[in-house]
C-alpha cells in the first residue's frame, strides 16, 4: 500500500481542544515501511495538571447527568465508529503495521465494546430492600471522578475502547495516555468524541513516554489508573500509582501455552495454533508462544508447518511494530537455534518487496525447545511458536503451571475430560478448548492471572463496573412509631 507521509502533527487534546504542547517532539515511525508519519509531543507534568484539571472541573456536570443521558452519547460515538470504519482501520494499519483485515477486525472490536458501554442502564441497577418495618437499605453506584487510562501500541484503537466507553458512561471523567508509538488513533478518536456531542473536558488525551505516566501515577487527583502492556512496566505502574492510594489494574504480558492431545482435529488444530502465533505478527498477549506436543503428535506438527508456509509477510502478515522489536525476536530465534533446538519455518530476515525498509518477521516455528529456554519462557511478541514435547497431559499441565506468566491456555482435543482437566488446572485466567486466542467477548471480562495482572478484578465486561464505581449506602427510616428497633 501507498503511506501517506502526511499525517498532521499530533497534539494533545485538553478540556475539548487541541494543543500544541509538551517539548521535545518525536517522530512517528510507520513499520511498513519505516517512514515518518507525523510527529508527536512528549510531555510531562504541565501537560497532564492541565488534562487533571480540565477532566476534574467537567466531573460535577458529566456526573450529574442520568447514565441514561450519558450512554445517548455513545450510541451516536458507535454509529460513528461505523461510518468511519474504512479509515479507522487504515489509520490502525499504518501506525502499528497490522493486515488491513486485523485492523478492520480491531475497529468493529472497539464497536462491541461501545455497545456493552451502552447496555449499562440494564446492568447497573440499584438494590433497595425493606429491612425491617419502615426501614430501607439502598445502594447505589457512584464514578470515582477523574481516572487515568494508559494504553500500549499494539491494539491502538481497541484497547482504549476497553476502559473509556466504560468509565465514561458510568459517570467518570478520563485522561488517557496512549502508547509515543500509535498516537494517531487516539487522536481519531477524540475527534469522534467530541463530534458525538461528548462535552469538553470529559476525555482528555496527554501524549508522551515515561513522565506521562509517572504524572498520571502521581497526581493526587486521580482516583483510578488501568494500565495495558508488558509486565515490567505493569509492577511498577501497579507498584507506584498504589502507593499513592489510587485503584490500579494493571494488565501485563504473557506466555501462552496450547496444550495439543493426539486425538485433536488435525485441520482445526493445525490452523487455530499458527493463526494464534501470527495473527496481529503475533504482537498480543492471547497469542500462542508455546505448543506443548502430548505424546505423539508428528502429524499436527506436519500440518502446521504447512499452514505456516503459507503465510507471507506483507501479504497476509503484517510488520512487528519496530526494527529493535525485529532484532530481538530474530535474537530469539538464533539463540534457540544455537541450544539445540530445530527450526522448522525460519521467520528471520524477512523482506516486503517496494517496503525494504519496513519491520517484517516471518511466521517460525521452533521445535524440541527444552522448558528452561529463553524462547520457551521469555515473553517473544512476535510471530513465533516453540514446540515443548510431553509424554503425557499431566508433564504437559506441569510445563504450563511453570510459566510466571498466566494470561491464557488452551488445549486441543476431543476427549471432554481431559480438556476439562486442563480447564480445572491450568494456571491462567482465561482458558480455551479448541480455541487458538481464548478471548471472552462482552459482557465477560477479561483478564489473566499471576504475572499477567496486578491488581483485584478486570477492566473489562461486567467486572470494569465495580473498578469504576464505588457504592453509596443509604439507610432511610419512616417509621416514627417505633420509638426504639435495632437501629437505634
């Protein structure tokens, strides 16, 4: 495809308006095809007070509003969504490298997510009882007031559909600070924001690297942080923005684990593990990174290094997001190759004709990995799979439960039991049979375990309402007669 070269410069979005601001500037790289898209500010602490401050003096009117009245907004934002879909999705391809059909995939992603923002009138309800003869409890939930979201490059437009419809609608206003890597979908959607009839300062969008989010950790105005991207920067997000008593989720990376039986379907399986391993260039944290092979399972292995081979970088897979993201994978895959371990489809040094320039891995395959490897237990983000052998389903559990990591797990076959074993003892939080990326779609939430995720409950589904809301309890009482009961 042609890249346009330019995008106008991006600029942070505060109390409805955009603003030049926030020195010094970076340029925003295409991995295509490397180019310089646009250029975007890197701010800091001024930047995101004046974000605070907006979001904080909007609070008392976009709260007070009915959440009737607020989720009118969001049909409209959806509708929007809808018409712009076309150039949401090229938008998506050009920042972060994906196929078009990914980032298309991605933008009606971001619509489902708007249309569960929209159901919350019949989900969040309040409870009132008559607890005793003239006396009634009730709860309510109430927004928390200015919240902070921090989003990653690889899902530029879907994953800030997981937090903002959600803390919007529910009565909180929003800073967001997207990944210095993908600014332009944030941009978009600010834009379409506002076009809705969202008012200003309710979402606010504050642009730059490592001092934005230590500002938005910081600040004593914020209430909540959600926080997207890899597990070493979520410890440390979750750790400081805590410690300045704000709720944090913080949602790390990954290390998952496809559990493959003998009996599984060879077709079916063959083509959800290398769809799983290279969709999206494998940048995603539901991605299979491990095949555990049970007992003999040559014959899938086979299969998949076809459905592999016919995977071509630039046709139907899309670029990893930079040339260091490109060394380090290929690092993984030199490294692996030099313990021992086989390559079967070999990714590395892949070229896009009339792109040359761009950040292409190829789909790879790695077999005979041994558990201690780095390719078996490092966090890849690439288009890559290592194939561990088991001699049996409980060797196989084991091998998964080793991983600090416990995102997601899946496992392949027809025997119910036995996949309702790895189910019961799989050490992830969100687990698939005969599914290649096990995501729950809404109203679930979704959210792993251990090292994936640091903080209590998930930022999506059903479960990102009580992240975002807290309870009133009210206690009211008509009964003057009874001079004396258990409240007295």
């Amino acid at each position: 495809m042609s890249l346009s070269k330019t995008h106008p410069t991006v600029k942070n979005f505060i109390n409805g308006k955009f603003e030049r601001n926030g020195e010094p500037s970076m340029d925003v790289l295409s991995p295509l095809d490397g180019s310089v898209i646009s250029t975007m500010p890197m701010s800091g602490n001024k930047e995101v007070n004046a974000a605070v401050d907006a979001a904080a003096a909007a609070y008392p009117g976009w709260s007070g509003m009915t959440l009737k009245d607020r989720v009118q907004i969001f049909f409209r934002y959806r509708t929007l969504l809808d018409q712009h879909k076309d150039e949401l999705a090229k938008l998506v391809q050009i920042e972060n490298g994906k196929t078009y059909g990914e980032a298309l995939a991605e933008v009606m992603k971001s619509m489902e997510l708007c249309e569960f923002a929209v159901s919350m009138p019949q989900i969040v309800t309040n409870e009132i009882q008559e607890v005793s003869r003239g006396v009634e409890c009730r709860i309510e939930r109430k927004p928390l007031g200015v919240v902070a979201c921090i989003t990653p490059f690889n899902f530029p437009n879907m994953v800030p559909h997981w937090t903002v419809p959600n803390a919007l609608v529910l009565g909180n206003t929003v800073v967001l600070k997207p990944s210095e890597m993908v600014p332009l979908s944030t941009v978009r959607m600010a834009e379409l924001l506002k076009e809705a009839g969202l008012p200003d300062g309710v979402f606010n969008v504050v642009n730059g690297g490592k001092e934005v989010v230590e500002a938005i950790c910081d600040h004593p105005e914020i209430k909540a942080t959600s926080f997207v991207g890899s597990t070493k920067v979520a410890k440390i997000v979750y750790k400081r923005a805590t410690s300045n008593l704000q709720r944090c989720v913080a949602l790390g990376g990954a290390k998952n684990h496809l559990l493959v039986l003998p009996d599984a379907h060879v077709g079916m399986t063959a083509n959800n593990v290398v769809a799983s391993m290279a969709g999206c260039a494998g940048q995603r944290c539901m991605a299979a990174s491990v095949m555990v092979g049970v007992d003999k399972v040559q014959h899938i292995i086979d299969e998949m290094v076809k459905e592999a081979n016919k995977i071509v970088p630039g046709e139907n897979l899309g670029s990893v997001i930079s040339k260091e993201a490109k060394e380090r994978i290929e690092k993984y895959i030199t490294e692996a190759e030099a313990q021992g371990a086989k390559i079967l489809v070999d990714g590395r040094n892949a070229v896009v004709k009339g792109q040359e320039d761009g950040f292409y891995v190829g789909p790879t395959i790695i077999d005979h990995v041994k558990p201690n490897m780095a390719v078996a237990t490092e966090e890849i983000f690439g288009p890559v799979i290592s194939i561990i052998r088991a001699k049996d389903l409980d060797e196989a559990i084991t091998i998964e439960n080793s991983s600090n990591y416990g995102n997601a797990a899946a496992v392949f076959t027809q025997n119910g039991g036995l996949a309702k074993k790895v189910i019961d003892k799989a050490s992830a939080g969100m687990v698939g049979v005969n599914i290649g990326v096990p995501v729950p779609r809404e109203p679930f939430s979704f959210g792993g375990w251990n090292e994936s995720k640091f903080g209590v409950g998930d930022i999506t589904g059903k479960s990102s309402i009580e992240f975002w809301t807290q309870n009133k309890k009210t206690t009211t009482k008509w009964n003057p007669e009874d001079k004396r009961d258990w409240m007295s």
